[in-house]
C-alpha cells in the first residue's frame, strides 16, 4: 500500500539544515497495523504527517496505492488524502462550532457526496458509535472519550482503507483508551490499514508491526510481542 | 446549491459566535456601503436617470451668445427668429418664471408661476391630468385669459374635485382655469400657475433677454451636429442682419445637472474612498481572526477540505458579512437621503432623490464586490498556511506568519494613504469655505428682513400708484419700534433673481445689437444705508429724486472701473434700456455688492431711483435694531393696513440668504468632512488593531526586553515607533497620490489652490497625531506587560 524510498524532512536555518527525517524507507502493506514510536523530536508525527499527504515538503520517493506521490502536485495529493486516509488527533480535533452531526457530515461534504446519502451515512456511523443520543450536542458537551469516539467515527465515515492515528490516546483516560484501541483493532481486523503514534508500549501490542524513529533515523523494525518483552 | 446553504449555515453560525469581531465589521461595512448608497441615490438622480419628459435625450437649452458673455437668457424677438427659421429643432417652447398674487377668494397669496408659450408642455411631454393645455392663439395679446394650476395649488386651495371653469383672480385680472397639471414637473422650480406668453415685441425688445427657450432636436441626441446647425442658422441669421448675436446649445439634462456635477463626481469618488478604507479594515480584522482560526482549517483541511472548498466557505463568510453590512448600510442610506434632501435645498431634481430599484440593485453589487475584495486575501492567505504545524499537539496557535504581518501592515500603511487623500480634500473644501465666508459681500446682512410683494396691475397698473404703494408703506415701517430703517428694491442681493439691460454711455457708441450689459436695480432713498452699502463718491439717492426731477443713476465701483477708468463718472449720462427712457446722470459711485454668490465676481450694476422708475414688484428690507424675525407681524400689518388685499410673500432674513447662498458649498464641505472624519477614524481603529496584535504576538520578546532592563519607556517606544514606520508610510504614499487627485477639485476650491501646502501639512499633522495615539494605547499596554510572566507563557 505504502512505499517510502529515502525519503527526508528538514528545515533549512541560519545555520544549514536542521533534519527531522533522514533516509526514511518504509512498506506498508495492506492491514497492517503498524505502530511508530520514539522520544519527543524523533520525527514520528511528522512521518505521519507525509503519509497522509498533509505535509508536502519533503525529498524522496512515496507511493501510495500504486500512485508516485511525490510526482503529485499538491491538488492531486489532496485528492488521493480525501478519498483513502482517515485521521485521529490527539486532541481529536473536533470543530467547536459543529455538533456531533455536523462534526461528521463534513468530511462527507468535502468528498461532495449528496444531501440524502450524507444523511443516511451520518446516521450510520452514530448508530455504529452508539452515539446517536450525542449528535445534536457539540463538543465542548461531550467527555475525552465521547469526543475521541466521535474524531474515530469522523476519520471512517469515508470509509478510508487507511486511518492515521497520531497518539489517538494521549488525553484519555485508561479505559477510554483501551476502548478505543479495541476499535482500532476490530477495524484492523476488517481490512482497514492503521498507523499510529504512540509512546504506549500496551497500545502498541494491538499492532501487528513496530519501527522506532531516533533523531529522524528509522530503527530496525521490531514485532510487537519483542517490544513487550522489551519492555 | 446544497454546498452553499452549508457554507452559509455554518458561516452564519460561527460569525454569531463572535458576535464582538462581527459587530465591528458590520458596522464598518454598513457605514460604507451605506454612504456609497446615499451618494448614489443622488448621482443616479441627477447624473444617470433620465428627465421624466418625453425622449429626453433631445431636449436641449437654446440661449443667446454675444462678445463677452458665453451663454445668456433669450430675448424674444430671438425666440421668434429661432421658431421661425430653425431647421435643427422638431420644436421650440418658451418660458419665463413670475410671480402673481391670487386674491378673491380666503386670503391673498403671491403664487410662483411661469409664462409659458402654448407649445411648451406638448413639446416636453407633461399633458394636464385633468383639462386641456393651451392653445396657440390663446399666447396672442388680447386672447382670453386662461391658466393651468399646479396640483399642489389645487389641493390647497381648491375643495372642488373639478375647477375646471372656474374663474380666478390673479395679480387682480379674471383668468379662468383650463386645466391641472400632474405633480412632479421637473422644470421651472414649482410654479403653482402658468399662464400664457400673451407677449408682442415693443414691450420685449431685442436688447431683453430674459426667456427661458427649450427645443427638441430633430435630428437626434448628436450634439456636434445639432451644434453645427445652430452655429450655420446663427450665421445666416447674423448675414441677414438680423442679429450679430450667436447660439448655443445645452443639453437639458446636463444643464439642469450644472454646478453640482463635480461636486458630486468628487464626493461619490469620495465615498469610494471610504468603502476601500473599510474594506482594508475588515480584511485586517479577518486576518488577525484567521490566526485564531488556524487550527479549523487545519482540521477541515485534514479531513479532506480542499484548498478551493475552504477559500469558498470563508469567502461566504465574507459575504454573509458584506450582505448584512449592505441591509444596515441600506437603513443608514435612507435615512441620509432624508438627511440630503432637507440640507441639500438647493440641488435640482431634488424631490426626485430616492431609494429604488436602480439604487437596491447598486448596493447589493457593492455589498457583494466589498465581500469579495476584503475577503479574498485572508481567504487565500488562511487556506495557505502550514496546517500541519497547526494540528501538532502544542503547535502553535495564534502567530501571524510574517506574510500575514506584511499584508496587514500594507493595508494599514493604504489606510493611512487613503485618509489623508480624503482629509485634504476635505481641509481644501473647509478652507475654501472660510474664505467664501470672508469673502466682502458688500453689505451688512445682520438683522435685516425681506419680504416680496408684487402689486396686482388691475389694481396698480399707473406708476404713481405703485410708487405710492411703496411711499406709504415705508413711512409706516419705518414707524414702527424696533425698525432701524426700511427700503424697497426691486432685486434683492443674493435672492436668485437678477437682470441686466443693455447700457448707453453718453457720447459712447456701440453697435444696437452689442451694448455692454449692466445689472438693473430700482432702489428707494434709504436702499445703501439700511443695507449698509458704502458710499465711494458723490451722492446716493434722496427723497427729492422724483419722477418730476432731474432723473439720476448711481453706479456700483465695477461699472466706474470697466467704463469710466480715466474718467470721473459723476456728471456722466447713462441710458439703461429697459425700464427707464431718456438720460440718467450718474450721482454717485457705490461698493461692488456680492449679487448672485459670494463666490460670484460682482457684475457692473445701475441704481436708479424707483420713484423716477416705478415698479409693481418689489422686495421690501428692514433693518431691525433687535431681531428682525420678530418683525415680520408688525411689517405684514402695516402692508394690510396700506392694501388689505395685497400679499406678502417669501420672508426671510438676508443672513437665511447668505446661509442658502452657500448652501451647496456647504453641503459639499460638511459630506467630504464627515466622510473623511469616517475615514480617519476607521483608519485609527486599522492601527489599532494591528499594533494590538503586535504586541499580543511580542509579549515574550517584551518580557524578555524587560528581564533585560529595559524601562517602560522604551517599551513604548518600541511599539509606537513600529506604529510610526507605518504612519509615515502612509503619509508619503498618501500625498504621492494627494497631490495629483486634488487637483480634481479645483473646480469646487475659493481662494485656496489645490496644492495648499498649509492643508497639506495641517492634515499630515493631524492625521500623524491621531495615529500615534492609536499606537500608545497597545503600547501603555506592553509596557506593563510582567516580564516573568510573559517569559513562563512562552
């Protein structure tokens, strides 16, 4: 699914490069479930960043279901972000402005699906969340956990085959995390591709693969069961 | 469609949630969509819409032309000329304004009206709403008397729903009335009656020129053509002899516009101005609300918004903005055309000036382009930023990037540019002004009253018998307490009304047809003393000079100058050849007056005597010791008590006249000193608001600065002096721009040249001073700033 070739990330200063990735090589196939973690600074957020298309200015070869990203101009990378990847922030990132319903209607708006299918979608995904009795409330409304479920239930509603998940855990407490890694997991094993970022050796066992980033250089890769052990 | 209610849902609801960002943009929209309404509403009227006649497009203003004098009224022998040879006009109508007093029936009113030929309406278009118009012999002496009233007459004076038939007294004769006119005839002023010509040429001799002449070109609204066949007919009436007089010819349309073109030309420029200075300032407002809003679009962005999509949702935020600041800035338009209307009296086709169609389409296309021009650049500067950086947890949040800072700074420094464009316009217009207003007028218009009268020729039709009309009354004004002194003169300085007569200068000659035109005035004795005109040389009038004595003329110091410059005018014989026949000798030499503006240079000009030259119409002046106004009962009593049916009609004081005569000045002054107070105050708030980000965004370097010692004063400096840099930038852009613009303006500028470098520099000054004090507020502010806790908040 995912092919990074030497690719890097750096910022140029008064005093020359400062590098955040260097020589990244990465594959990522179809469900996996890979876990990126590192120290503060490693890079991790900024790797995941260029496999979902929102940071564009880095060196090197991507390709993402077949298509060379970096030959992409930026219109076209946003295209190929609408239709296959999903998010989850930390913070969840939800739209105070927007209630539940509208939080999860705009990705579909955005990918231009009609009035009446968005309906139907919306009601879906509140059905699937159990959190229909939330929809006309907005987020400042609703718990962490309530607001991560409704950012998890926004990132599938277009049903991406990839989410992106960057420390999707990191404000809950620990059983709202464990439910939403258990979620993560049952998507996994639907067929959906997850790559997140945590500093959680126990979120990281649901995956199925590990790499570490350190000063923007990747790790030899670990299975998850080693780093338990590691651990 | 679905896409757009969306936007629209949700920019609605995200610019209520900051009701305090919404409110000033708002009302920073509607107060320039609002003044570029109003303007509008007038320069539509006046400038855009058609006349409400028929094909207006080929009426035009047919006056008389001759050596010195451009453009001058018609005489009549020149009206039958043209009718007679001009093959240029389909037609040509006539008419001459007058007044007459109604009496007869309830109480006696002087009534504006107009003497008009029979062919006139039926050429312009207006046919009587009830009744017929008037035929052609009806304009022949001696035809029977007829009139058509006003509608405004008929409601006021007449209960009957029909009138036609009845018969009316007017300036003492019977006229029976023919017909009622519609309201809104857009010529003329508001006469309430017109009665036809009834002229023939002894009494209106070549050398009068006094009508009004209208005509409707036959070929079409070519004016170069049209002008070319009036210049061949003026030629061949002139190698005829008839005339050694010329043509020339206006279109109606833009001669009823005349003077107030420019003036409105530069004050719609003006408001425009001031749209483009709200713009600027509602965009800087967006730009500093983007910083706040990264975050959003960052999200949007990450879930699948693309740029396109997220610059089109803020851009309805712009519009839902601009649409509601049009429909308030529509409320504050209609109540400033209210405003225009009653302050602006004097401007033609004012009772026309109105909110409509025309008007409601104008400000929705301004309120669209404004949502469009102060939106798109923060729309496309917010839709561009880092939005990764903006989703890293701890990223941060409120920054301005440097390109953001660089824009907002632009267009605060266009701000302060277009200000000061505006604020020296309207310094020039307010010197201007002062020096209208310093101007010498002549004579004194303090406490002194004016009333008309006009004595009905039935009833006054000798001479002596207006003579003694006026004798009377003014032994008994001057009776009266509180009464300085009273005098009568046949045209009030300054009341709109002026004619001229050929003049002969004995042992001068000049051919018939080009005698050197003077103003003429009957005045009484008292005339120069009660309006406190200077006496320059020998004597003014007395009451000894009378019909049986030697007949004498006093001339004003510009008719001394242009003719009798190497020679004492005192002894001299003048001939003016209207209302006096046979030789007058000049007695005395008076101070130029300010006749028809204070603005206006003042004309050479004869007085004569109105005992020696009787006249039924006359405007009687009272000089009151205390307040004139508290005469008028008193004054009005004693012209009953002459004639208890003679009128009285359009009392005012002169200093009414001198505030009137300026009053379109005034006008224009007062909206570009208003709009650019606007633009000055929005441009206050644009500096405001900038530095007040500044400093937000430099807390930290500011709690730094002071870890390391700097003082509060320096912290000051610091702020304002990055507010200054900006100002100063303005102020140069500003007069690069300033200088070459006001010299559009030098058509409306007294006294004062367009480049005046003490309004230049006034206003720099000034608009220096107000921005600095926009400066020290976020200043004051950063310099309290608590140096620890500005560094841990980092």
């Amino acid at each position: 699914m995912i092919q990074l070739r030497n690719v890097e990330r750096f910022f140029e200063s008064g005093a020359g490069r400062t590098y955040v990735l260097r020589r990244v090589n990465l594959d990522v196939r179809e469900r996996d479930f890979l876990t990126i973690m590192g120290p503060s600074g490693a890079g991790k957020s900024t790797l995941l960043a260029i496999l979902g298309m929102l940071d564009g200015s880095w060196s090197g070869e991507f390709e993402f279901l077949g298509r060379p990203v970096h030959a992409l101009n930026r219109k076209e990378r946003a295209e190929l972000n609408k239709k296959h990847v999903g998010f989850v922030f930390q913070s969840y990132h939800l739209l105070d402005n927007l209630t539940v319903y509208e939080n999860l209607e705009l990705p579909l708006s955005y990918k231009n699906v009609k009035g009446s299918d968005r309906a139907s979608l919306v009601c879906d995904a509140l059905d699937r969340f159990g959190i229909v009795g939330k929809k006309d409330l907005y987020p400042s409304q609703l718990s962490g956990g309530q607001q991560q479920l409704v950012a998890v239930a926004r990132a599938l509603i277009i049903n991406p085959p990839l989410i992106l998940a960057d420390e999707p855990t990191g404000n809950l407490h620990s059983s709202q995390g464990q439910e939403i890694m258990e979620l993560f997991k049952k998507l996994n094993e639907g067929g959906t591709t997850i790559i997140q970022v945590t500093h959680s050796e126990a979120n990281a066992a649901y995956g199925n693969r590990i790499i570490r980033l350190l000063d923007g250089w990747i790790q030899p890769e670990t299975r998850p069961q080693e780093a338990a052990r590691k651990g | 469609m679905d896409h757009l209610i969306q936007d629209l849902r949700y920019g609605t609801r995200t610019l209520l949630k900051s009701p305090g960002f919404t409110a000033v943009a708002v009302l920073t929209l509607a107060l320039g969509i609002g003044a570029n309404t109003a303007i509008f509403s007038v320069v539509d009227t006046l400038l855009l819409r058609p006349l409400p006649l028929k094909d207006p497009g080929r009426l035009v203003l047919v006056r008389d032309t001759q050596p010195g004098v451009d453009s001058a009224p018609a005489s009549y022998p020149e009206y039958l000329d043209w009718k007679e040879r001009s093959k240029t006009f389909e037609a040509l109508g006539a008419f001459f304004t007058t007044t007459f007093s109604l009496t007869g029936k309830g109480e006696p009113e002087e009534l504006p009206a107009l003497r008009i030929s029979a062919g006139l309406f039926p050429m312009l278009g207006p046919s009587p709403a009830q009744g017929r118009g008037f035929r052609p012999e009806e304009e022949k002496p001696g035809a029977e008397r007829v009139a058509l009233i006003s509608h405004a007459l008929w409601q006021r004076r007449f209960n009957s729903p029909s009138v036609l038939g009845t018969p009316i007294t007017l300036a003492g004769e019977p006229y029976t009335v023919v017909g009622v006119m519609p309201p809104g005839i857009a010529f003329g002023g508001h006469p309430d009656v017109y009665i036809p010509f009834r002229l023939d040429e002894k009494r209106a001799p070549r050398g009068l020129h006094f009508m009004t002449v209208l005509g409707r070109l036959r070929s079409g609204p070519d004016m170069t053509r049209a002008r070319a066949e009036v210049e061949s007919m003026a030629a061949r009436l002139r190698a005829e002899a008839v005339t050694r007089h010329g043509i020339v010819i206006t279109p109606l349309q833009e001669q009823m516009v005349g003077d107030t073109r420019p003036a409105l030309l530069v004050l719609f420029g003006a408001v425009g101005l001031v749209l483009l200075i709200a713009c600027a300032n509602v965009a800087n407002l967006l730009l500093a609300r983007a910083a706040s809003r990264q975050k959003e679009i960052a999200i949007r962005r990450a879930v699948g918004a693309s740029r396109s999509r997220l610059i089109r949702q803020l851009l309805t935020e712009s519009l839902v903005l601009s649409l509601v600041g049009g429909g308030l800035g529509l409320l504050l338009a209609w109540w400033g055309v209210d405003l225009l209307v009653s302050a602006g009296a004097r401007l033609p086709r004012i009772e026309e000036i109105r909110i409509d169609g025309t008007v409601l389409a104008f400000t929705a296309g301004v309120a669209l382009l404004t949502g469009l021009l102060f939106g798109l650049a923060p729309a496309l500067q917010a839709s561009s930023a880092d939005f990764h950086e903006s989703l890293k947890e701890g990223g941060r949040q409120t920054g301005l990037g440097s390109g953001r800072q660089r824009l907002r700074s632009l267009l605060v420094v266009s701000e302060v540019a277009l200000s000061l464009v505006l604020l020296i316009g309207a310094g020039l217009l307010i010197r201007s002004f002062v020096r209208v207003l310093d101007n010498d007028m002549g004579f004194d218009p303090s406490r002194v009253l004016a009333l008309d009268l006009s004595l009905p020729l039935s009833s006054y039709g000798e001479p002596e018998k207006q003579a003694a009309f006026f004798k009377e009354l003014l032994a008994r004004v001057n009776r009266l307490p509180g009464v300085k002194g009273a005098a009568v003169v046949s045209h009030l300085p300054l009341g709109g009304n002026n004619t001229n007569s050929g003049l002969l200068i004995e042992g001068r000659t000049w051919p018939r047809d080009e005698l050197p035109l003077a103003d003429d005035r009957l005045v009484s004795a008292d005339y120069f003393r009660v309006l406190g005109i200077h006496l320059v040389r020998g004597r003014t009038f007395t009451p000894r000079d009378v019909e049986s004595s030697l007949h004498v003329a006093v001339i004003n110091e510009s008719l001394a100058r242009r003719f009798f410059s190497h020679t004492d005018p005192i002894g001299k014989r003048i001939d003016m050849q209207w209302k006096t026949s046979g030789w007058q000798e000049i007695v005395g030499v008076v101070g130029d007056i300010k006749h028809d503006g204070l603005d206006l240079p003042s004309e050479p000009a004869v007085y004569v005597p109105y005992l020696q030259t009787p006249d039924s119409g006359m405007t009687l002046v009272v000089r009151a010791t205390g307040d004139s106004l508290g005469l008028v009962g008193a004054v009005r009593a004693q012209v009953y008590g002459v004639d208890r049916n003679q009128p009285v009609s359009r009392v005012r004081t002169m200093e009414e006249l001198v505030a009137e005569s300026v009053g379109p000045r005034r006008l224009s002054m007062s909206l570009l000193s208003g709009f650019a107070s606007l633009a000055l105050f929005l441009a206050a708030v644009g500096i405001y608001g900038v530095m007040s980000t500044s400093v937000a965004q430099r807390t930290h370097e500011i709690g730094v600065r002071m870890a390391l010692g700097a003082r509060r004063a320096d912290v000051i400096r610091l702020v304002v002096g990055q507010g200054a840099k900006l100002t100063l930038a303005g102020l140069g852009l500003g007069l690069a721009v300033a200088l070459p613009l006001t010299r559009l303006l030098s058509v409306l500028l007294f006294g004062v040249s367009a480049t005046d470098p003490l309004t230049f520099c006034g206003v720099s000054f000034l608009l220096t001073v107000v921005a600095l004090l926009a400066c020290y507020l976020p200043a004051r502010r950063a310099s309290r700033v608590d140096p620890m806790a500005a560094i841990r908040c980092e």
